[in-house]
C-alpha cells in the first residue's frame, strides 16, 4: 500500500491534537491540495506542505497545488475556468478533474471547503451535502486517499463596518456535520478545526492571516499525527525551498496569459512564435517542469541536511534598444496653444515602462513600472516596482527617487489613501505601508484575491476613486476573477468593472460578463459624480448606468467611437484653462496623441463631442498610457514609450521591446499659474473643510480622506456641523454639501440629515448623488421608501435613473415599485431602460417573494406592476403573466410586453393558451399574442390540432392575423397547410404583405410543388417577391434555385440579396457555382460578382476562385517569406502614400475597414480599424496582414460559422459569453443574432473574413504604394 496509516479521524479537542492514529506516506506519492482562499494561502506560504514535507524526508512525497479561491463542492478553479478542461475550439486543456488527477499521479488528495458555501445559510444545505459526496467519490477514484479538513470558525473582524460573521457559525457547524458524514461515508480521514477550537487566525472575520499560517499548519500536522513540540525551529531553510518550488508550480499550472495558451487567441503570434528562434509562451512554459524537478531534489536535500535553498536569480535584461534622449522626444511634440510640456522625470530616475501615477497626499508621486510584462521568463522572480518621486524645490522636476517597493508582479493598479499604497497585481490587491517615513514600503498585506491573471494585458488596473471613497478598476475579456469577501463571493467573468468599498470590503462585478467594453483601461467621474469607462478597442461607455452588479447578461452601448484608449481623467483647477474645465482628456496610445472630448447633457445621459487634442507628437515610441491632474494643477503623463504596444499580436520576446525607458511629461497652460500643492498634515480641521471647496479636484479628495482618517467616528458629527454653517448664498453651497455627504460616505457614516438636505437641493446632479447615496446607506438607516419614492419621480431623468440604480441594490421586495414609477410616471430614454431592466432582473427573487407573501402589493398601479413583470425572466411570474394577459385592465400597449413573457418563459402549455383564439377578448390581444410566438427563440409547438386554427386564420378576413398565421406556419412547419399557403402566395388578389408572407412561407414547408416558385422568380413581379420566392426555391430545390440566381448574374444583377441566399445556405456557394458553369458566364458579370462578394465579407475561397479565373483577376498570394516581406518593406518606404490612398479605395478596402473618423457612419464594419495602424503594427506586419490575412487575425476578428439544423448557413463574429445559445454578430451588421444551441447542427472557425488573394492583380508598384499608405496611417 502507498499509504500505510489512513484512519478516520475526527477531533474534539484542540487540547487533543496528538492522536494515536497517523498517516504515513508511502516512496513517491504525489499529494495534491483543493480549497479556497485559505489553502491558496496556505500552500503560498508553505508550512503545511513544510511539516509533510520533514516528516516524510525518507519517503521524498511530491506535493501539488490545485486549490483556487472561491473554490466549492459546487465547481473548482482548476476545472470551471474557461479553456482549462478544454481548451478554445478543439485545442487540448487540461482536462477534467479526474484527468487532471490521473496525469499529476495523485495519491493523496488533501482538501478544505465548506465555509463559502456557509453563505447560502441553511437552505443550502441539502445541494451542499449532495455536491460533497459527489466530489469525493469523483476524488477517491483510481483509490486515491482523502483527508477532508474543516474550515476555522468564523470570526468577528477587527473592523466594525465589515459583518460580524460569527452569526453565521451555527450554519457553519451544520455544514461542518455533512463534511464529517460525507468523509467517514467515503473512509476519508477528517480533520475538525471548528469545534472547540478557540484560535483566533483572521483579522477580516473570514481568512487567515499570513502571521497565523503557522499555527494553521502546526495544528492539521498535530490532527494528523506530526509533532513539533518546537514549531518551525530549523526548518526556515526547507520553507523557502518549498516556497521556491511552490512559485515555480503556480507559474507552470495556473500561469498568467491563459488565454494566449489554451484560449481564443491561442493561435496569435504571441503564442505560435515565429521563424526567427523567437520563442512563444508555449516553448517557455514547457521549461518550467524541467525547473520544477530540479526544485523538488534540492527540496529533498535540504529536508536531509545535505543542502541549502537554491532560489532563482533575477534573470537579466536584454540590452537597450535605440531610443531619443528626452530632450529629443520634447521636440516631436505638438501641445495645443499656449500649453507647454516638460519632463518630470524619466528613465534616471528609474522611471521604465511606468504602468501608473498617482499622488499621496504629501505631493509625492508614485509611478509603477514593469519589467515583466507580457510574461514572466522561466524560473524568473518577479521584480517589478513602485518608484516614488519627488520634486523637492518645486520647479516642476523630480529630482529625487527611491524604490518604494519591488518584487512585484506587473502591477496595473495604483492608488493611495488611508496612509498606504493600494496595488493591484497578478492575483492580489495590495495595500503597502511605510511606517518609518524613509519612502520604502514596510508593510505589505493581501486585501483581496482571485482576481484573473488569464490576460497579462487585461488584468484589473487603473485603480481610480469615486468621491465618495469607492476603488474603480478595470479588467478585460481574458479575465475571469473570483474573490471571497466577508459578504460572500464577488464575481466578474470576463470584461467588466469592479467596485470596491474599502471600509466594509464590499467588492461588486460591473457589467459582468462582457456586458460593456472588452478591453476597459479607465474609469473617471465627472465633478458630480457620474461616470465613464474607456477602452484600450472599443471606445467610451457611460458606466453609471452599469451601477448595478447585475449577472443577467445586457449590452450596454457606448457613446464615444472606439480608439487605443488608456488613462482618463477630468480637466479642472486653475492652472486648466476655464473653458476646458469639465471637459476630458484621454490617451490614445495607438495614435500618440492626447486627445480630449466634452460631455452635453442628453437626457439621463450624455452627448460626446470630441475637441481638439491636447498633445500629439510625431514620435511612434511615445505611449501615453496614464494621465492624472497633480498636486499643483498641471498634467501629468505617463509614456510607457515603446513600439511594441500589445502583445498578442507581437512576438513573445520581440527584440525591439523597449525595456529601458520611460518618461512622465508635465503639461501646464501658460496662461495660469500654478497652484501651490495644500499641505494636509499641518492643517486644522477647519481648514480641511475650507479645502472642499478648492477647485482642484484632488484638493478635495485628498481632504476628505485626511479627515476621515483624523477624526474616525466623529466624521459624521463634525461634518454635519459644518454644513449647518454654510451660507446658503455661497456659491459653493451644492457643491459644498456634496463634498460633506461624499465624506460621510467616505467613512461609512450614514447621515440622515444631510442626506435629506442634499435630496432636496436644486441642483438635480447633486440630487442624483445623493439617490445613489441613498441606496448604498438603506440597510443603515430608517424609513428610507419615502426618500427613494420622491427620487424616483423627481422632474430631472438623472435623478430618476440614479433612483432606478438604487432600487436595484435594495434587497427589499416594496422598492421596485418605486423604480417601475420612474420608467411608467414619465419619459424615459435607452439609459433608464437599461437601468430598469437590469434593477428588474437582479432583484427578481426579492420581488418574486414579495408579491407571494403579500409584502409587495402594488395595490391599483397596474402600469408599475406590468413593466415589472414584462422585464422578469423568472418561470414563478407566469402565472401572473396569463393573469394579466386574461384580465381586460392591460391595455393594448401592455400586451405585447405581456405575451413576449410568456412565449419566452412558458412551456407547452402556456404557449397552447395564448395561441388558442378563445384565451383573447380582443383581437389586439390575439395579435400581441401570435406576435410573440413568432418571435420567440423557442419553437416549441403546442400540442393539439394547429392545423385548424391556422387554416381558419388563412382564410379569414383580417390580415395581420393572416400574415401572422403564415408566420406560424413557418415557424411550426406545419406542411398540412402547404396547399393554402400556395393559393395565398400566387392569388394576383392578395394583399402584398400576404402574399411576401406566404411566398416565404413556402420554404419552409415539405412536399411543396416549385414549378409556381420558379414561374414567380422569372415574372414580372416586384423584385422583393421574386427574391422571397428565390430564396424559398433554394430550400425545397437548391439546384434549380441555382439556375435562376445564376441567369440574375448573367444578366449584370449580382444583388447582395440574391448572393446570401446562396452564402446562407448549406452547399449554397457550391450549388450557384455549378450553375453559372453552366451557362458560360463572360468576364464582366464575374468582376462584378467578384466584387460584391468582396465588399459583403465573403469568406468562400472557392466561389471567389472560379469567379476570379472566369474574369481573369489574378487572386493567388505568393509563398510567405521573411525575404518577400523584408524586399517589399524596403520599397513601400519610398512609396506613393497618395497613390496608396487610391489604391485603397479602387481595391475595395474601404467597404470593409474604417480608415478614418470621418468614415465611420454608424454602420459597423467587416474588418478591424485601420485608423492608427501605422503606429501600432511594423511594415512587415502589416505587409503580412494584406497579403496573408490568416497569418494573424486579430483579437475578436476570428470568423464564426455556424450550420443549423434547417441547413442555414450564418457567418459572424461570436459575442462570447456563458449563455449556451450562440450570440454572433453577422458581418457588416450591428445587432447580434441568438441561435438556440438545439438548432445547431454544426461550427467552425473560418478565420479572417478577409480572402486571401485580394492584392495579386496589384502591380507591385501598387502594392508597395498601398503599404506605405497603411504604414503612414496613425502617425501624427
């Protein structure tokens, strides 16, 4: 036996630790760990895997680490996160659970749930108990040991605003029962670290601190037979070889850049590499396995006393690359009038590829800088660093630095306050303190982790702080993070937006799921509050109606057009010219260029006009990557400076990445002096105050946070005393009392008075703050409904929608009705729709109670309670939906809303209900009714006799419900009715929309007799009805549909219509190419044809091919070589960009890229924006971009095809998400289209939707032109 000694065991006593029963390992068993936060920790810190470790010295065990945080009976990191059981489309993960066991070798399996589960309370317990026992047969398998260990007890937090979650211990002990159960049903050793256990390991009530890990590993050794009556006396040296191997194994089995290993960018350069002896991420991570053994023998030797810790060195940089000297950099910059740019600081002051700036309240900066990105080499030591700077003598220099932290890794957040440094990095958020005052970071805690690494671009950053105390940051569509806080686990999958409230350690997911920008890189506040996220793709977004950390997937639309964007920040203090104060500025690192937008009000929302830039510079390396207004009112810029920009679409270790310099350039306006910076420390408490009214907005906010964290407990008191003083003729008197709720809030110090006082106040932006102030205080003060009532029908729509925010984050049944009075007592636009939808559907199990128990009773607001149910997604509002739609109190208005709920949530027989004509009073009601079955993704047909009603229908003498009759007969295929179908599609006296409706019909249908469909395609008729008519024949006769699409052709009529009914059907293309073989068609109509297959996106090679050779156009790339693309590179620089431009047009380019702002007309694309090319890609890269499109096809640009079941053919680009159904945008389209996962029959990735071949008929000269123009494109 590998194991000797594996007795159940449950312990009763703490004073009872050392047990007779022990476990002994046998030679080689590979132990693996699971759990959550606390053995993520755990395993981090290293001493339960130490104490196993020298007590099995002889025995040499291998221990692996597959804990996750947030893990649960109910789903595992290592199993659940995305590409890791299977990797994107075909490409092989790692494999399930039991795989993943089967390939480690496990033996012994070491693991620790129970206590997130605990947050459901006790009516979670039954799942609970059937998911354990499901885990640990499925972790017994291959007769694997098991040692289950129980959480810690929960405790109260040494902070008073975080719950006391000892409340929640009496269900804890309930679960900790079930674990004990399930581990003596599965002869698993059990381990109680709850009962009677009066260790105290947490400071957060939840998790156990780094200074208790010790004691944690002492106390399961103990459990489990292993004494250390001298703790870890002599054993430091193992400890750190154990930690070695520890960093080494994460960074092989949960490394940052999944996505580019086993995801949907898996096949970019970055991760495939190149001819060129560049290795990619794959060729690095298959080092790492070498480097794990080699730790795990000196582990070994050390256990015996026969070595030392060998840790691994900082691996050294490449050698700098060319670079301007600052003062060169200075002179390709082009600032807007009467604005002047000087250098901060810069690479001598150790400033290199700087992520990030801010400010403490002493006026030093902080700048994080990395050395890491894109990746960790093998075996490195992350060492990246905080650098603080400061200007001494005030001339706008710094000309002093110390490294205020290091060994960090990659770290895209930063933000100070509360007298540290709070640092967001691979998984953790940090906070860091100095506590001697010699600028070096004594003190550095995890707050917070779980967060995602799967995108080293993309993970959380631009840490940013609402004015009232709240921690914004970002992460991109790579990203997946799950993080256990005392108020249960916070979630955000994949793109989004975190908010983080520090005093409580509340953490919520925002636009969860994609909801909003892919990539985001900035959030910023207006002086009132409202918000904006930008994007490093994808534009600007109005974020403040995403308030809701809603899980029920929405898209939200942005209002600015997309851009490289990265950093924000509002203009305002005087040193800005008055004009510009409000308005934005914002880093465009693709273009080099600074630009800035202003905001008009429209609206709940805003209008965006963009203004004239800030600063452009005509230097390709300058990246301005984050902005901020300092200390004394200037501008300051971080320049990341370097060509290489993203690294997926670059080499992993591309040799001109710059890992050398850096700059933070200062730009003041001329005009205004500079402000002189406040000095915090030294200033009364009446003078912080004065400072709330200080122009500069940092002025403000550090104030706040200097008075919060002198007067604690008193804030509210203090400040409510110093609103009562403010003279209502001050000019400042709204904003004064914002700042004063903004700071109360800051301390979590819930004041009714003010509250009320700023409600009430004129100035509707200051009203709408306190609404959403309102909703974040409701679980802490009284009698709130009254306050949320007059918001949610206050005159302005700001107000209202701040109502509606609230409402939604108010775990009581009575609020929605408030919200559904903002969206039915007055007008509404698409923000307060959103934000009602979304209200709707997060508290629907709140409402859904309420209206069962009675708590919620809308009494005679009928429209409220409608526009509730319309927007709930719940199977338990059915029957309140049938009531409804029965009822005669729902006007016509009402009803569609009523019937699109029960199509979409009802079954057969609710769908047979609202079908049947006897269920409606009136004909509006059967109308909405049939309206909504035809719409609905569902294709459930109700049971019974259709055929007769229908036919009824057919032959009735209203025609809505003719057409809508037909549309039923298509969607149900009910064939039986193919001869009425017909009469109504040939009859010369039907209306026009019965017979387009009946012509399409047709296709639908079996048996149906073509010959009138094919006498139809060559009348005279409209052209809408012979294309109905053609696309109905090539259902039921694709060859003879063929024929005719073909003669079209023929005749010079290559309509996109006529073409996508052949692209969109399966062998259509095939079909409609043996036909026009057919009929000798001449070389004109076939450039013709070719053309518009091009122009609509057409990703059919052979069809384009035949086309091609009929017109004569040559369309065949040359053989990729480094030689072709290095010659022509070398001729496009002396190239005719004019010429180019021409080319561009001629060849067709510009249906499908956008090229410049002025081009893009609101209809989307086909392929990726060429605005700034020229300064993100290198000319060979885009050389082999035009010639070879496949080669590297850009993130999100990755064609999509799927078949259904019908034979449909649809092309797009996939909207991933967790739905299971399909959601694809189709080329050139703007709305994405549902296809239900049951009606698909197959998909593919196609690759770029652009064919290769399209520049072969370009002279060379042409294309050389061609080159040039795209690689002028961006540079200013």
């Amino acid at each position: 036996m590998r194991l000797l000694s594996f007795l159940s065991l449950s312990i009763t006593s703490i004073a009872a630790f050392s047990v007779e029963p022990s476990i002994s390992l046998d030679k080689d068993d590979v132990v693996v760990f699971l759990g959550g936060t606390d053995m993520v920790r755990a395993q981090r810190s290293g001493h339960l895997e130490t104490l196993l470790t020298w007590n099995f010295r002889n025995e040499t065990p291998k221990f692996r680490d597959m804990s996750w945080e947030a893990d649960t009976v109910f789903g595992l990191g290592t199993e659940t996160e995305r590409w890791r059981s299977g990797g994107f489309r075909g490409i092989k993960g790692l494999g399930n659970l039991e795989t993943q066991l089967s390939n480690l070798k496990a033996t012994v399996i070491i693991v620790q749930l129970g206590k997130n589960e605990t947050f459901a309370g006790i009516k979670g317990l039954e799942a609970f108990i059937q998911a354990s026992n499901k885990l640990f047969s499925r972790l017994r398998g291959e007769n694997r040991k098991l040692i289950v260990i129980s959480p810690t007890k929960f405790e109260r937090s040494k902070n008073p605003l975080y719950p006391d979650l000892r409340n929640r211990n009496s269900d804890l002990s309930h679960y900790i029962k079930t674990l004990r159960t399930a581990a003596l049903n599965h002869d698993a050793i059990f381990v109680d670290l709850f009962t009677d256990n009066e260790e105290k390991f947490t400071t957060n009530g939840l998790h156990i601190t780094s200074d208790k890990q010790a004691n944690f590993a002492l106390q399961i050794a103990s459990s489990l037979g292993i004494e250390r009556p001298n703790g870890f006396e002599g054993l430091n040296d193992l400890l750190a070889s154990v930690r070695e191997k520890h960093r080494l194994w994460f960074d092989y089995w949960r490394p940052a850049n999944w996505k580019c290993l086993f995801g949907d960018d898996n096949r970019r350069v970055f991760s495939i590499g190149n001819q060129k002896n560049i290795p990619s991420i794959r060729d690095e991570r298959d080092k790492i396995p070498d480097l794990i053994k080699e730790a795990e023998k000196n582990i070994t030797a050390v256990a015996k006393g026969l070595a030392k810790p060998k840790i691994a060195q900082q691996i050294p940089l490449p050698p700098p690359t060319s670079a301007l000297s600052s003062e060169e950099e200075m002179k390709e910059f082009q600032p807007a009038k009467d604005f002047k740019v000087n250098l901060f600081a810069s690479e001598k002051l150790g400033v290199e590829n700087p992520l990030t700036i801010r400010w403490d309240s002493e006026g030093r900066m902080y700048v994080a800088c990395t050395w890491t990105y894109p990746h960790l080499k093998p075996g490195e030591i992350p060492n990246d660093k905080i650098i603080l700077l400061t200007d001494t003598n005030g001339d706008g220099q710094a000309d002093h630095s110390t490294i205020f932290a290091d060994g960090l890794n990659i770290p895209t957040g930063l933000e100070t306050a509360n007298g540290g440094v709070y640092v967001g990095q691979s998984t953790d958020l940090l906070f860091l303190r100095d506590l001697d005052g010699d600028g070096v970071a004594d003190e550095r805690k995890v707050i917070l982790s779980g967060f995602g690494t799967g995108d080293s671009h993309q993970a959380m950053n631009s840490f940013t702080w609402s004015p009232d105390g709240e921690l914004f940051f970002c992460q991109g569509d790579g990203i997946e993070s799950r993080v256990e806080t005392p108020w249960g686990i916070s979630s955000l999958y994949q793109a989004g937006v975190y908010r983080l409230r520090p005093g409580r350690l509340e953490l919520h997911g925002l636009l969860d799921d994609f909801m909003g920008p892919g990539n985001p890189w900035g959030v910023v506040f207006d002086n009132w509050g409202q918000s904006l996220v930008v994007d490093g793709a994808g534009g600007i977004t109005y974020l403040t109606p995403a308030s809701i950390p809603a899980k029920r997937r929405l898209r939200l639309d942005r209002i600015g057009n997309p851009g490289g964007y990265c950093g924000v920040e509002m203009i305002n203090g005087r040193n800005m010219p008055k004009s510009m104060r409000g308005q934005f500025v914002i880093n465009d690192f693709k273009s080099n260029t600074v630009k800035r937008f202003s905001l008009q009000p429209n609206g709940s929302g805003f209008k965006l006009e963009w203004e004239d830039a800030i600063l452009k510079s005509n230097h390709r390396k300058f990246r301005p990557v984050d902005i901020r207004i300092g200390p004394d009112g200037a501008m300051y810029i971080a320049d990341f400076y370097n060509n290489v920009i993203c690294h997926q679409d670059d080499y992993f270790r591309d040799p001109t990445r710059d890992l050398h310099h850096g700059r933070i350039w200062r730009v003041t306006y001329n005009k205004n002096p500079i402000v002189p910076k406040p000095k915090f420390s030294n200033s009364s408490t009446s003078q912080l105050f004065n400072m709330l009214s200080a122009p500069e907005r940092w002025t403000r906010q550090q104030a706040k946070f200097e008075l919060n964290k002198r007067k604690g407990k008193k804030v509210r008191q203090i400040t409510e005393n110093w609103a009562s003083q403010i003279n209502k003729d001050d000019p400042h008197h709204d904003r004064n009392l914002f700042e004063a709720l903004a700071l109360c809030a800051i301390a979590e110090a819930p004041s009714h008075k003010l509250l009320k006082q700023v409600i009430n106040l004129k100035n509707h932006r200051a009203r709408a703050f306190a609404t959403r102030i309102l909703g974040r205080w409701q679980d802490r003060l009284p009698n709130t409904n009254k306050l949320l009532a007059q918001a949610a029908n206050d005159p302005h729509p700001l107000v209202r929608l701040e109502a509606i925010l609230a409402c939604g984050q108010i775990p009581k049944a009575k609020v929605i009705q408030f919200a559904a009075q903002a969206v039915t007592r007055h007008s509404r636009d698409k923000w307060i729709d959103y934000a009602f939808t979304q209200a709707v559907r997060h508290q629907e199990l709140n409402w859904m109670d309420g209206l069962t128990d009675g708590t919620l009773d809308f009494e005679d607001d009928t429209s409220s309670m409608l526009a509730v149910l319309e927007k709930g997604g719940s199977k338990k509002i059915l029957s309140q939906l049938l009531n409804l739609a029965k009822s005669n109190s729902i006007n016509d208005k009402g009803l569609p809303g009523i019937f699109r709920g029960i199509a979409s949530l009802g079954g057969q027989n609710e769908i047979k209900r609202i079908f049947e004509p006897s269920f409606h009073s009136s004909l509006a009601s059967q109308t909405a009714a049939w309206a909504a079955l035809i719409n609905s993704q569902s294709y459930k047909k109700p049971e019974g006799d259709t055929r007769v009603i229908l036919e009824s229908a057919l032959t009735g003498t209203n025609e809505s419900i003719r057409v809508q009759s037909l549309g039923l007969i298509a969607k149900w295929k009910i064939s039986e009715l193919k001869d009425s179908t017909s009469t109504l599609a040939f009859e010369q006296t039907a209306s026009d929309s019965t017979r387009l409706a009946a012509v399409r019909t047709l296709g639908k249908l079996e048996g149906v007799n073509t010959k009138k469909l094919i006498k139809l395609v060559n009348s005279k008729e409209s052209k809408v009805l012979k294309i109905a008519g053609l696309e109905s024949l090539a259902r039921l006769n694709l060859a003879e549909a063929a024929k005719l699409g073909a003669n079209m052709i023929a005749k010079g009529q290559p309509e996109d219509k006529v073409l996508y009914i052949f692209l969109n059907r399966e062998s259509g293309s095939k079909a409609l190419m043996e036909a026009l073989a057919k009929i000798n068609l001449n070389k004109t109509s076939a450039a013709k044809t070719l053309t518009k297959l091009q122009s609509i996106g057409s990703s059919d090679a052979n069809l384009m091919n035949y086309l091609s050779k009929v017109a004569g156009i040559k369309n065949t790339a040359p053989i990729y070589s480094p030689e072709y693309v290095s010659n022509l590179a070398k001729i496009a620089t002396k190239g005719d960009a004019r010429n180019g431009k021409l080319i561009f047009s001629i060849a067709g380019c510009i249906a499908c890229h956008k090229i410049n702002s002025s081009s893009n007309n609101g209809i989307p694309f086909i392929g990726p924006d060429l605005e700034t090319i020229g300064n993100t890609l290198s000319t060979e890269r885009i050389i082999e971009e035009v010639i070879w499109p496949n080669r590297h096809v850009k993130e999100g640009y990755n064609l999509l095809q799927v078949t259904t079941n019908g034979g449909d053919v649809y092309q797009g680009y996939e909207q991933r998400s967790r739905e299971r159904h399909i959601m694809l945008r189709p080329i050139s389209e703007a709305q994405t289209i549902t296809i239900p996962q049951e009606q698909i029959r197959e998909q593919s990735q196609l690759g770029s939707a652009m064919p290769t071949g399209l520049t072969a008929n370009l002279s060379k000269k042409n294309l050389a032109d061609l080159i040039h123009y795209l690689s002028e494109k961006g540079q200013n």
